[in-house]
C-alpha cells in the first residue's frame, strides 16, 4: 500500500485526477467505478475540468456505478445517481451507454444486482476504482461484516450509515437498505485508490490501515489490494 499525505483536499482532489486521467489515457475501453458521497467530488470536478481542457476523453472508457440506496433515484436530491450525474457523468458529457448505475427504485433489487454483475463481466472487471470510507469503515454500502461475495450486495443499512444519510437528501427519508458492488469484486480491481478527507476521518482510517484486516472494517480488508493507494489529507491522516 502507497499513502500519500497532501496539504488539503484541494490538492489531493488536483492530484487524484491527475492520476485518474492518465489511467483514462491510457486504458481505453476499461471500466472505472467512483464512489459517489462527498469525498471524490474534488477529484471528479477537477476531472470533468481536464475534460474540458482536452486533456482526458472520459468517453474512451466504461463507467459502473459503485452503490446506491434503494428507493431513490435521479430524481431524489442526494441520491447517488444524482450526485454522480449532476457533478460527473453530465457535466463531463460521457454518453449514457458508457454509463451503468443501479436503480434505486427497482422493485426486484436481485435483478439489479446481476444486471450489474452481467456489466462488471462484459467489461473485462473493474480497472480502475476510487472508493471512500464510510465513518464504520464502510466501502461502498459494504456495511461490517457483509460477506464477500461474486455478485453485487443488498445490505442492510447500519446505524451509523442511516444517520450520514442525512447529510444527502433535502428532504427526509425513510431508508433501510442499499444495493452495492461487493467488496470481493472491488479487491479484485487492478487499481484501486481509497480517499479520506478531514479529521472526522482520522479515527477510522487509523483502524482501517494501521489495525489488523477484520470484517467488521471493511476498509480493512482492501489492505490485501496490492496496488493500494491511500490518498488522505493532513486532517485524515492526523492518527
Ligand atoms: C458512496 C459510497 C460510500 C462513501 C462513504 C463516505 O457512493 O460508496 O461508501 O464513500 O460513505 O462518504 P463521504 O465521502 O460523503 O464521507
């Protein structure tokens, strides 16, 4: 695992895109998958930027959406599939058919899951993912202890998870699950690079790359990747 330390979230938002456009440039036709939350927006303004610029095509590869919560969609504000479309995947122009996100307003989640698998499949696997941590060491909606599996995930949500929910959505939301790519699939990603910015991220990144691998962190267990880059700020790497 490689770690490096920037000054600021600005920064590491800068350098991360840096690295994500060259993988972009030099990869076409791979499948990438961005965590959607707070963490990677930086990183994701900065690449539809580089895109503007002519400086990546965002539209040489493949994206497959990391997680979302189920019964929402585009429509709801704070869902993942508007943050990533209004923040990225629009503002970048990549062609819907590059694109495959959950929907959160399936009525058969099973389905959605192995549509989902049927897209990480056809695309060779995940290439590239950028992942944040969630404040119980979640990884996409890989609550603690979820197995590892081949397929994608419904899981119930944790506590700590439906309270962060808040943070999202303008209005309130009766939320109890999630459906997301599993955590087996994402450690077998050729690159992987993990964000977390801010102090409030400081305790849980000490016990997800300093403590023992445990399922009960599941940021824990992306210790075996062995292409692993933490990309945390001074706040987040303060432990
Ligand atoms: C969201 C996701 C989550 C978030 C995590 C951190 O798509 O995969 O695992 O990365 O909950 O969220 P933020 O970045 O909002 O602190």
């Amino acid at each position: 695992m490689e770690t490096k330390i920037y000054k600021n979230p600005v920064i590491a938002a800068k350098e991360t895109a840096l690295t994500v456009a060259k993988a972009v440039n030099e990869n076409p036709g791979k499948l990438f998958c961005f965590a959607a939350g707070d963490t990677p927006m930086g990183m994701l303004g900065e690449l539809v930027e580089l895109q503007k610029a002519g400086k990546t095509d965002l539209n040489s590869v493949y994206y497959a959406g990391l997680d979302e919560w189920l019964g929402v969609g585009y429509k709801d504000k704070g869902s993942c599939a508007q943050v990533m479309w209004d923040n990225f995947y629009g503002s970048a122009g990549i062609l819907p058919e590059r694109i495959n996100i959950f929907d959160g307003l399936t009525g058969d989640p099973l389905a959605e899951a192995r549509q989902m698998d049927a897209w990480i499949k056809q695309h060779g696997g995940i290439f590239f993912t950028v992942l944040g941590i969630g404040l119980n060491g979640h990884i996409g909606f890989n609550e603690p202890n979820t197995p590892g599996s081949d397929s994608c995930s419904v899981v119930l949500l944790d506590n700590v998870t439906l309270e962060a929910s808040k943070k999202y959505f303008d209005t309130p939301q009766t939320l109890s699950k999630g459906i997301t790519i599993n955590w087996k699939t994402l450690l077998e990603a050729k690159e992987m690079v993990m964000m977390a910015m801010g102090e409030n991220k400081a305790s849980i990144v000490e016990q997800s790359f300093k403590g023992p691998i445990d399922p009960g962190v599941p940021a824990s267990l992306m210790q075996r990747h062995k292409n692993l880059v933490l990309v945390l700020d001074e706040a987040a790497a303060k432990e």
